[in-house]
C-alpha cells in the first residue's frame, strides 16, 4: 500500500515492540548480541556492525528519499570522508565550487594526503562540468541550493553528464531535505545529509548519512562504515529518529517563514541582496520549482555598509541566535566569510561572493511575525 511522506516518516522502519508491545521501539545500548552458535545470530553481532536503532534509522531516510539502501555516520563529515575513501588513489573528483566549507577542508586539506584530487567548478551551467573531466573522474560531488549562495544546481543535468563519463553523482540534500527534493530520483547514484540538520531538526545530535540505490555502493560504504568505525550512537539514533517523525510539518513551517522573511528583507532599505530560491529575483527561481517542491528554510542576504554594521545586527537580535550550524526548530544567523566558511580560502571566497557582509539565515518556526520585527529592529539600530 502506498503512503504519503508524513506516514512513512513516522512508520518507515519501525513497528511496535514484538516483546513488550511498546508503540515506540526501545533505546538498544547493548554493545554486543548473544548468538545461539559460534557465527548464528540474528542479524546483530556487534553494534559497531549495526544496531536495532540504527538500522530502524537508516531504513526510515532511505525510504523518505525513495533508496533502497541507508547507512548512518557518526556526523555529515564523516559520511563524506567515507565515501572518498571508498575512492582508489589517484582518482579524480570534481565538486561544485560553492560548497559547505567542512566538505572544501576535507577535498583540499585531507582527501589530498590519499591521493584524491579535487576540481572546484562553477555549475550554475551544467555545461561547465564538460571540459573538466578527466580519464580518472570517479565522482562528481554538488551540493543543492549551494552553501552559503543559494545557487540551485540542476541535478538531472549534471547526472546525464557524470554518467556519460563514467562518474557517480553524489547529492548533498541537507539543504532541502528529503522532504521538498528527492535527488535519487533525478539520476543522483548517493544522497548524503548532515542529519545534525533538517531530518534531526532540534540541535541535539551530531549525525550523517548516505542513501543509494546500488548495491556495489551500498557494499563498498558498508564495508568502510564498519572498518573506519565512524558510527553513530544508539542514542543519537534515537533521537534522530525521533525527529524524523515531525520533518514534513517542520519544513511546510520553515518554508513558509523563510518566504515572508525573504519578502519582507527585499523591502529593507539597508539590505543590498536577498537571497532565496522561492522568490522570483532569484536567478534559480524556475529551476528550483522544477527541481524541488518547496524552498525549504535557509536564507542569505547581503547588506549595506561594512562589517562593523553585520556586528551591530547580530548584536541586536533577540530571538535569532548568532551561532554556525542550521536546520534546527530556532532561527540561526551567521557570518559565513568569518565563521562556517573560514576554512575557504579568500580568493576562492571573493570570486563566490561570499564577503563579510553576507549574512546566512536559518529560518527557524516560531512566529514569523516575531522573526521579522526581530531582523526589522536589528537593521534600525546598526545605521
């Protein structure tokens, strides 16, 4: 029979305790599975190899991005970091150029020292990937919207291109969740996400996880998920688990706070550019209504003035909170240049335009009346 998102988010992978009849499945700490002989046990041996919780997890996301297969990680860079170790050295990736500033440090700073190679390339222009493959092009990594611009990268486009060339496509997702965009289903071979984001949705867990259709994929990553041993808890699990419960009614608020914020700062007199994918001046806007279902909740906007002037708007705010990460039920503001994207270098910062006057904005779901005077007071008292 089949189900809305709603109804899959809550019973995907999860069913009444057969014991104890409990409606929610129970927290499994245990470290270790009796098995009734030497190699025979049921289905669990170690939890470092898998736990009930985690597999309950993994099998609900796969089943909201419409997967086969979910493999759950310790944090979004350790989902990342297993994926290009699953790469032979020597092999070449090519990433979108715009991309989250852990996944930049890991391709320049770390993935360098095992012989993986990374090209950084604009891909508002699908077009633009061509000329960059090269013989030994293994994977092609996007993230989309982009982060901290908000570029809307279009993945169909992209994964014909990979394809042709013998490349997998991997999916960045945390941005819209599996929610409102399902990257599987435009020819992405993995969907990753940073599930400290949207699909946890409370700020209380550090987690990732990929999801694949293909089972050399699903092999390869599960192999390295055991051996390298970045896995999550059984706890965070839980948690996360939990959260995943109330995605659909999250993002339909997030959404929708984030696109009357987004119109009212396009009013403001000091800001200079507003940056979301739901408004028409976004230079993504009919891609994004072809791609995605909804907007999702981030926001950057660039203002007037100088740095001095971010400073007094972050120091005015009452109910958003000056702090990296996003995705979670409160408003999150940062400074990208400074903070999330320190780690990108600033020629390669100057010629994405992210500058010390671009402001990130997680929507989060309060009132978004209260979000808007917020932001409206704190843009007053720094000019």
């Amino acid at each position: 029979m089949s189900s809305g998102f709603g109804t899959r988010a809550i019973h995907a992978g999860q069913s009444p305790d057969p014991t104890t009849g409990a409606v929610i499945p129970p927290l499994s700490l245990s470290t270790t599975y009796k098995q009734s002989a030497a190699g025979v046990h049921t289905g669990f041996e170690y939890s470092r190899s898998g736990n009930p919780n985690r597999n309950n997890f993994e099998e609900a996301v796969a089943a909201l991005e419409g997967a086969k297969y979910g493999l759950a990680f310790a944090s979004g860079s350790a989902t990342t970091a297993t994926i290009i170790n699953s790469l032979q050295k020597g092999s070449h990736v090519i990433s979108v150029n715009d991309v989250y500033g852990g996944t930049y440090r890991y391709f320049t700073k770390v993935a360098t020292h095992i012989g993986i190679d990374a090209t950084f390339v604009n891909l508002s222009d699908p077009t633009n990937i061509e000329k960059e493959f090269r013989p030994n092009t293994k994977l092609v990594w996007i993230e989309t919207p982009t982060n901290p611009t908000l570029r809307v990268i279009d993945i169909k486009a992209i994964a014909e291109r990979a394809h042709a060339h013998g490349a997998a496509l991997v999916v960045d997702n945390t941005f819209m969740s599996p929610y409102f965009q399902n990257p599987i289903a435009l020819g992405a071979d993995i969907v990753v996400h940073s599930v400290t984001k949207y699909i946890n949705g409370h700020s209380d867990v550090v987690m990732g996880i990929a999801v694949t259709n293909s089972e050399e994929w699903l092999e390869r990553l599960k192999f390295l998920q055991n051996s390298l041993g970045a896995v999550p808890s059984a706890f965070d699990c839980y948690l996360a688990r939990r959260g995943l419960m109330t995605l659909e009614v999250r993002m339909q608020r997030h959404a929708e706070n984030a696109q009357a914020v987004a119109e009212y700062l396009e009013t403001n007199e000091h800001v200079e550019e507003v940056i979301y994918p739901g408004l028409p001046s976004h230079p993504n806007h009919e891609l994004a209504k072809r791609q995605q279902s909804g907007f999702g909740g981030m926001i950057s906007f660039r203002v007037k003035g100088d740095i001095s002037n971010v400073n007094k708007i972050l120091s005015n705010l009452e109910y958003i909170t000056l702090a990296e990460s996003l995705g979670g039920v409160e408003s999150l503001v940062e400074v990208p240049a400074i903070m999330t994207h320190g780690a990108v270098s600033p020629e390669d910062r100057a010629a994405l335009g992210i500058t010390d006057t671009l402001i990130r904005c997680s929507i989060g779901i309060e009132n978004k009346d209260d979000l808007i005077n917020d932001l409206k007071q704190a843009l007053a008292k720094a000019y």
